[in-house]
C-alpha cells in the first residue's frame, strides 16, 4: 500500500475517570487506510470506537503513538492547520444527525462548500439533495424532516466539498431497519462515485460487511475479521 491516506503507529489514549483512576482505551493500535478502500470498525458500545474515529480525523489527540492523516503527521501541526485539514479532506457523517436547527436543508448542505469559497455552492447542494431523494425538501428545516430525511441531507453535507476521506460513526444508528438499510445503499452508492476513502464505525454486522475490510476493537486492540462477503 503506497501513500495511504490514514497511517497510524502505535496509537494509544487513556484517560482519567471520574473516580480518578487511569483508563486506558486504547493500547498501541497499528492501521493503514489505502485511497479508496472501505473499512467497517466494530465493536460493543463503550469499546473505544468513537475515541478511536476521533483520534483518526484529528478531533481528538492520542496519548503515545503517532498518526499520519492524508500524508500530514498530525502531531506536527496546530490546532487550525487540523481544522484547515479536516475541511479540505474529509467528510463527517454522525449518528445524532448535526444539522443546525436554523438553517434549511439546501443552507445546511451548501455551507461547508460556501466556507471553502466554492463559487457553484448552492447548485452543487441543489444536485446532491435531488441525488439523495430531497430535491422537493431543500427549504425544509431540521425540524420539519423525518430523521432519515436529516441523515440524507447529513450525507449530502458530507459529500459536497468532494472529501478525500470519510469518517461515518453509527450512520443508522438512530434509524429504522427499513429506512437505516435505504441510507446505507445512499452511503455506498455516493461513496462509490465520489472515490471517497470510507472509515465506517458500527456495532452492526450487516452494515459493516458491505465494507471491503471488517476490524473489530476489543479491549483496546484491532483485531481482523477477515473480508466482508
């Protein structure tokens, strides 16, 4: 795997609990992330799969290792060089949604693009939304949104600044079977036309092996479980 877009060493984070007791979560991880590829991390609620994705797109900071993200070895930069890189490189998309209550879905889906100074914002989001079935919802709040219509807007955001790589944690995760499996076909399908590199954290199976590789996180390791079918 030449240059690959996420290449961690040694990764590890404990923190202090409430108790004032060290925990460690994760321990030493080693992982390689190729361009393209699609990778599905699992594991039991609490297992340390969000502080792991968070640590991955320089949210958050290990307490040993180190992490090369999109060949920049985040260590080495500050604080608003990692928010310049996440903005350029990746694409978010979240179990709670994150939209902002007050704008509408064609401002939520356009303002990424906008902060990047993307002169066809608006007619990008407009065919992302039509894309992901909304074309007749852009002036529709949050609010006003079923939540498998937030999520498609969530994915349409994601998507509009065309990301390098894309960090999903939980995506179905506050949704129905029916209406987490139509999301998850929408994921894969823009996934797949963008060439977008997918970082997938779930505790569910069958979304995870819809990925080309399958890790499971157990007791602060990565562990393979072989090819998804």
């Amino acid at each position: 795997m030449s240059h690959p877009v996420i290449a961690a060493q040694q990764l590890a984070k404990s923190v202090v609990s409430a108790d004032g007791n060290q925990l460690t979560i994760l321990k030493g991880l080693d992982l390689q992330v190729g361009a393209g590829e699609t990778l599905a991390i699992m594991g039991a609620s609490g297992s340390g799969k969000s502080t792991l994705l968070g640590l991955l797109a320089g949210l958050d900071s290990p307490s040993s290792g180190s992490l090369w993200l999109a060949g920049q070895e985040l260590a080495a930069l500050d604080e608003d060089q990692r928010a310049a890189l996440r903005a350029s490189k990746l694409g978010f998309v979240f179990q709670q949604f994150l939209l902002i209550p007050s704008l509408n879905a064609l401002e939520n889906v356009m303002m990424p693009a906008e902060l990047q100074g993307m002169k066809d914002a608006r007619a990008r989001a407009q065919e992302l939304l039509a894309r992901v079935g909304l074309g007749e919802r852009l002036h529709h709040f949050p609010g006003q949104l079923s939540g498998g219509e937030q999520q498609r807007v969530a994915l349409a955001r994601a998507f509009i600044t065309n990301p390098a790589l894309l960090f999903a944690d939980e995506p179905t995760g506050n949704l129905d079977r029916h209406t987490g499996e139509h999301v998850a076909d929408l994921l894969f399908a823009l996934n797949r036309d963008f060439g977008t590199t997918l970082v997938l954290v779930t505790h569910d199976e069958t979304l995870a092996r819809r990925c080309g590789r399958v890790l499971s996180l157990k007791d602060g390791h990565l562990e393979a479980l072989g090819d998804a079918a």
